[in-house]
C-alpha cells in the first residue's frame, strides 16, 4: 500500500468516541498485555532469571522443576556460546507434583551449595511448582535454619513485578533487592545509617548487552563532571556489589525498572532510566525518544547531571566532548554524506543518527502495521507515519514509503529511488542480498555498539563504510526458501502459525478497546 500526506490511510481498528488519541500511550499498553510466550527471547520467566543468576560471578541457579525447564535454555540458548552451562534442577516428577515438591528443593538448595559453594542462590520456579503451591519461602528460611548452607538464597516465581517485561530479569533482580539486600543491611535500618558514596551513581545494563561495552564512554564523562561510579552492573558483578548498589545517589538503568524502584522505597537511591518515553509524554517532537546519537546523549547526559545537581560542571564537560566528536566525525563520514539508505519500521535510533550524525538521506521508508492495526487506532498509526515522514524531511530526505509493501514492491522502490544501503535485521537481509542490494545489519549495531555517548555516531560511519564497500551478493542461502508475500520474514508455513497464536494470544489477553485517553482490556 502506498502513503501520502495528503491522504490518510484507512485501518480498520477501534476509535474511541472519534477522538484523536496520540500512538504513544497505547503503544506502551500494546506492550504491556504481549503474553509470555510473545517475550521469551528478551527474555521470559526462566531464561530472564537465569540470565541474572549467570551474571553474578559467585551465584549459581537453581530451577525448581522437571529436568525439561533446566535443559530447554541448553538447546535453545541466547547465543550458541552461551547455553547456561550451570543449571541445577531439583527435577520433579508425577510424585512431587501430587504430594508437593518441597523436600526435593530443600535438598536441591543443600546440593547445589555442597557442589558449587556458591555465595548466592537464586531459586527459580517453574510452572510445576507455581501451581502446586510450594511454600518457597518457608523452606528457605528452614534450610537456611539448620545451618547446612552458608550462602544468601533467593526465590523468583515471575509473580513480584506483575506485567513488568521483561519478567524473568525484572523478577530475579526485585527478588534479590527485596529479600537478599534488605534483609543484609536490616530491614527498618535508617537509610541515613548505610555508607553512602556521595555524588556517586549505579550503571545498570541489560547482561545480555555486555556492560563494559555499553557504560565505558558513559563512566568516563559521568567522572570529567565529578559524578563518581559507585557500581557497574553487570560486568564481572559479585554478590559483594550487589549489597553496595545502595550507597549510590542514583541508579541509571536501560529503561524502566521495578527493582530500580524498590531501592528508592527502601534505600532511597533515585533512578533515571535513559528509554523512559513517560518523561517526554507531554510533547510531540520525535527526536525526544531517542537517547542516541551525539544530540541524544547530549540530552541524557545533561539530565543525569542534573539529577544530581551538577549543571555547572557538565556544561563544560559536554561542550568540549561533544565538540571534538563532530570534529572527528566530520573526518570519518567524509563520502557518506547524501549516501541513500532505505528504513524499516521508521526514523529512529540507528536510523535517526544516520540522518542527523551521518548526513544520509531516507530514500524509502517501509512499515509493518499489521501487528499494530488491532492495538492502535487509524488515527494513531497515522500519526507516526507523519512523525517519521516529517523527521526525514527535516534532514533533508524526502523519502517514498511503503505501507504493508510486498517483498516485490520493496525492491521496486528500493531500485527507482537508487537506494545505496537498506536498513534490516539479519535475518531478513538475503531478500535484498540476492537482488544485488547491500544491507546494513541494525540489530548486530544495536547489540554491540549503539549506546549513550558521542563515539557511537563516529563507529557507525566506520561501519557503514565497510558495508558499502562489501561486495553484492545474489545467491544468498536463505534465499532459496518461499517466503509469505507480506510478512516476507516468514516461510508461508511459519506464517500461518503466527496468525494462529496472534488469534489465541487476543482471547488470552483481551482485545484492546480505546476510551478517551485510556485502553482498557475487556
């Protein structure tokens, strides 16, 4: 389907009382009802919390469960060299299920603390066990009792941060603040009392990401302003700097966090989650949802310091970085400059420091509404397209775009518009290898390089370069499959399983019915 400005497109989704309500909001909601299952790779109950257990170098898991819930991260891992290696299960069967599982976990907390001597387990219930009702607690506290195991023991059951997603890492790390790190330093303890490291914060990153990738460039301007880093999580984390998280000022986190929140109740440690789109609510420029690139990290940086009152100091310190860095890349996307890249999905993130960093133009800009379509009414589609068109035009681009194309009509406009790069995930990118055009991996940049500082518009040049230097290849191997003609990711089989669990997922979580500024779930 083609899109024009002049010409609104028409979704059959719910309205609310004809009122023009803003994407923002109910996009949010959207998330909040994705069932489980929707989750599971970023990540979900199990594998979430095993994540957390794995990056605390002296902790060891412990899955309350069958075999199967300790063996199924091993065949289907994060990473290939990644598959969980430790995995402790108290392996349920028919028997426990019946007459209660609460004796295997106490012997399997004794075990895995003989075997691995750990400072820190982390109990993770299953499905098994949640249902049969197992007194977690109790039988922690009674292990604990009789003194066979020296160590700090916690339990996740998924339950403690309700639809906070994703569930399992959020889950594991309230658990260890509400039962580990209160319970260490005293419950009703004065927070006045705890050695605070003053004018100090707590850099929290996804583990998955790889802190000391992700927070370097950020620890570094943070100190130049005389913020000083209490802790670094999680990146070689141990127990023992889990219990000094609060003697920070602040904790920064990726994006919101029920743990986050729980240290501010209890330690008062403030937080400031840097993808926090509930701060910019109240406006309608697209440029604020993005802290990225050398204005985006301006911004966030700027806000943490003065978070922590410190304006003065930084204004100085994000001059000069920020300076030098456009100094640097000026030099590097020599060549770049006007170069044509197609989008997908929209202008933003790696997308947007493309145009506003890179001096690229938008040639194409493609969008996937179908997932959105009985979520987000017409009129709020709409407008994000309008937002994304208008953002590409700011920076000069005056892009076609393609709403809900097939592959054919992609690669039609890709051609005419001489598209020089298309911005795609890997797995998609053999439909345009095999055509001759070169693609530019933005999930590989997401993981690996994109984070807040004013080094990351300058490797993105160094990396587009490279991929417009890649020789074109059309013969790629996935090609030779058959691909559904919309969802042109999917092979036709995969295709008909997504609207099958798209149907049951609608039942299990409800549809979604607007009310003025407000969905609610019927």
């Amino acid at each position: 389907m083609m899109y024009e400005q002049e010409q609104k497109m028409e979704i059959g989704s719910k309205k609310g009382n004809g009122k023009n309500v803003g994407f923002l909001r109910p996009l949010i909601s959207a998330y909040s009802t994705l069932p489980l299952h929707g989750i599971t790779a970023i990540p979900g109950k199990i594998s979430g919390a095993l994540m957390v257990a794995n990056s605390i170098e002296d902790a060891v898991p412990l899955i309350h469960g069958p075999i199967g819930c300790a063996f199924q991260r091993k065949i289907n891992p994060f990473r290939p060299y990644l598959p969980f290696y430790e995995t402790p299960c108290t392996d349920m069967n028919d028997l426990e299920v019946v007459y209660g599982g609460e004796d295997k976990l106490s012997l399997g907390i004794k075990e895995t603390y003989e075997k691995y001597h750990p400072n820190l387990i982390v109990v993770i219930t299953t499905c098994a066990s949640d249902l049969i009702g197992d007194d977690f607690k109790s039988v922690i506290e009674e292990t604990k009792a009789k003194g066979d195991v020296d160590c700090d023991i916690v339990y996740a059951t998924g339950d403690f941060v309700g639809k906070t997603k994703p569930v399992g890492y959020q889950d594991a790390l309230y658990a260890i603040v509400d039962q580990m790190l209160c319970n260490g330093i005293g419950i009703g303890q004065e927070k006045e009392e705890i050695d605070k490291n003053e004018n100090s914060v707590n850099l929290i990153t996804f583990p998955i990401h790889g802190a000391g990738l992700k927070v370097a460039e950020m620890a570094s301007v943070l100190s130049e302003m005389g913020i000083k880093i209490n802790k670094i999580c999680f990146n070689h984390t141990t127990v023992k700097d889990l219990y000094e998280l609060p003697k920070a000022d602040l904790t920064i986190t990726d994006y919101p966090m029920a743990w986050a929140r729980l240290m501010k109740e209890r330690f008062g440690v403030d937080h400031y989650e840097i993808l926090a789109f509930d701060r910019y609510k109240e406006t309608r420029d697209p440029e604020l949802f993005s802290p990225y690139g050398i204005e985006g990290s301006t911004r966030i940086f700027m806000e943490i310091a003065q978070q922590l009152g410190k304006e003065g100091e930084a204004e100085e310190v994000i001059a000069r970085r920020k300076e030098n860095a456009i100094e640097r890349l000026s030099k590097v996307k020599k060549g770049l400059e006007d170069k044509k890249v197609a989008c997908m999905g929209g202008i933003h993130g790696i997308g947007m420091s493309m145009l506003s960093d890179v001096g690229m133009k938008a040639s194409v800009i493609i969008y996937k509404t179908q997932a959105l379509e009985s979520r987000l009414t017409s009129d709020a589609i709409n407008e994000m397209l309008d937002i994304n068109v208008g953002l590409a035009r700011k920076y000069g681009s005056d892009p076609e775009v393609l709403v809900n194309p097939t592959i054919e009509e992609e690669i039609k406009a890709i051609k005419k518009t001489g598209t020089d790069l298309v911005l795609s995930m890997g797995a998609s990118a053999h439909k345009y290898n095999k055509e001759g055009i070169r693609t530019f991996d933005s999930m590989r940049f997401t993981l690996h390089h994109q984070r807040i500082g004013f080094g990351t518009p300058i490797e993105l040049a160094i990396l587009l370069k490279e991929a417009l230097k890649k020789p074109q290849r059309r013969n790629p191997l996935l090609s030779m499959l058959e691909y559904d003609s919309y969802r042109n990711n999917l092979i036709p089989e995969w295709a008909v399983l997504a609207d099958m669990f798209a149907t049951i997922r609608e039942g299990a979580t409800g549809d979604m019915v607007m009310s003025e500024n407000v969905y609610t779930t019927t």
